[in-house]
C-alpha cells in the first residue's frame, strides 16, 4: 500500500470515467432480480450516510435494495451532507440513538465518500449503538488533498480541507465490526485512503468501479448484503471463494507480489 504522505488526487482519465457511474446505475436495474438472490436480512435498522453534497436521495436504490434484503433502512435526514459544519454531528448521534431506541437493537451503518468517515466515527462515539459500519470509497486515510473534490469540500463546509480534528486517529479502525469497499479505477479520491487497517474484525474488499456509482453498483450491493447478514456477534471477513474472484479483486496482490 502507498504511503499516505505520497498520495495524490486520482488522474483526469479517471476523473473522467466517473461516467461509467450511469451505466452502473443502468446495471442496478437491469440486474434487480439477480439482486434478489443476495443473503436476506434479519431486519435489523440500517442507517444510511450521503457522500459529498449528496442528500438522500442519491442513497434511494442502495435503501430500496436494503428494504427489499429484509432491512430496516433509513436516510440521515439533514439534507445535503456539507461536510462537518457545527451541529451536524451532533444531529447524526441523535438519528442513530433514535433508531437504535425505536427498534430496541443495535444499528448498522452504510456510508458513502464522506459519509463513511461520518459512520466510522460515530462508531466510535456510540459503539453500544452500532453493529457494524461499511464504507464506500471513504478516504478515512487518505491525505486532504489526495482527492479530485477538496475544493468542492472547502466551498460547502466553508472550512480548510486539513481542519479535521485528531485525523489520525480517524486511520485507526472503529470497535466495531468494519468492511471498506473501494475501487482503485476511483476517480474522486485515491484508493490507497479507502482502506482499513485489518484487524480481527475489519477488512477491506475491493471491486471494480465508479466512485460515483458505488452506491448502486450491483457488485458493491450484493458485498453489501453479505456483510449485512451475518449473524451478530459472528463476524467473519468476505470470502472470495469460487465466482466471487471474478467479481472482487484481491486486495492483498501488491503485498503478495512483492514477498
């Protein structure tokens, strides 16, 4: 894995394959039945998180899929995500306690980009309240600027990209179970900070796609699915065993190269 001090923002022909984002979208809707086929859930809550600028409607088809699997889904509910303007973390601990209340059980947590580092430190905050978080292409160890969207950040948080507090400890893995996905063909942020520490009870599971579509990407659902579905306080990392390999790259091959 690349040092976190080498990163750079992905390259222009990667920022400009983020088109494949409508095609993977095509692919969600397309492959709707085949998605059916995914683990089933136990119907435990699952709370949502945007990326960048994105509200609740860009997470839609991932909650649609969800609520089809068996799951309580939900949105965050406060709009745009902006960033960590004053108050917003404080109303996603209230979301979450307010779920975790409603259904008397503990929650899991998607979060896409930007949410993802929401998920992953309000894991933190509230483990009691959390079954397991998974992240979507969140740049939780990545570098400031090691993304093709700071700017964008800047303008909409209306604070400096590096004003994160204790963001090293945002590369220690939260104490709960936790799956990175990501893709190294990203074109908003660079891979190599999309990846969890691995530990006894995180991992990361790597495909091929989008940054854009990663919440609707039929191979990112059905992993979705499977880490969802375990039972809790059984958690096992993802297996690529038999056509799995075809679909989710291995995402130890640099390391296994090298020895």
């Amino acid at each position: 894995m690349t040092e976190s001090s080498s990163m750079a923002p992905p390259s222009r022909r990667l920022l400009m394959l983020e088109w494949r984002a409508v095609a993977e979208l095509s692919a969600f809707f397309t492959m709707a039945p085949m998605l059916r086929m995914a683990p089933a859930g136990d119907g435990h809550p699952v709370l949502v998180l945007p990326g960048l600028s994105a509200s609740d409607a860009s997470t839609q088809p991932l909650r649609a899929f969800l609520r089809d699997r068996g799951y309580r889904a939900h949105g965050w509910k406060l709009g745009p995500n902006f960033g960590p303007r004053p108050g917003v973390e404080d109303q996603m601990q209230e979301r979450l306690a307010e779920l975790h209340e409603r259904y008397q059980r503990k929650v899991s947590i998607v979060g896409w980009s930007l949410g993802g580092v929401f998920a992953r430190e309000l894991a933190r905050r509230a483990p009691s309240q959390v079954r397991s978080v998974i992240t979507l292409g969140s740049p939780f160890a990545g570098e400031p600027r090691a993304s093709n969207a700071w700017r964008l950040y800047e303008m909409v948080s209306e604070r400096k990209v590096e004003d994160w507090p204790e963001r090293e400890r945002m590369r220690t893995p939260p104490p709960v179970p936790a799956s990175a996905i990501y893709s190294r063909s990203d074109g908003i942020v660079a891979w190599q900070g999309c990846r969890e520490r691995e530990t006894a009870t995180s991992e990361n599971i790597e495909v091929e796609g989008s940054h854009c579509g990663l919440g609707h990407n039929p191979v990112v659902l059905y992993a979705i699915a499977d880490r969802l579905a375990q039972p809790e306080g059984e958690w096992k990392p993802f297996r690529r065993e038999g056509l799995r390999r075809l679909l989710y790259l291995d995402p130890h091959r640099d390391v296994r190269k090298a020895a």
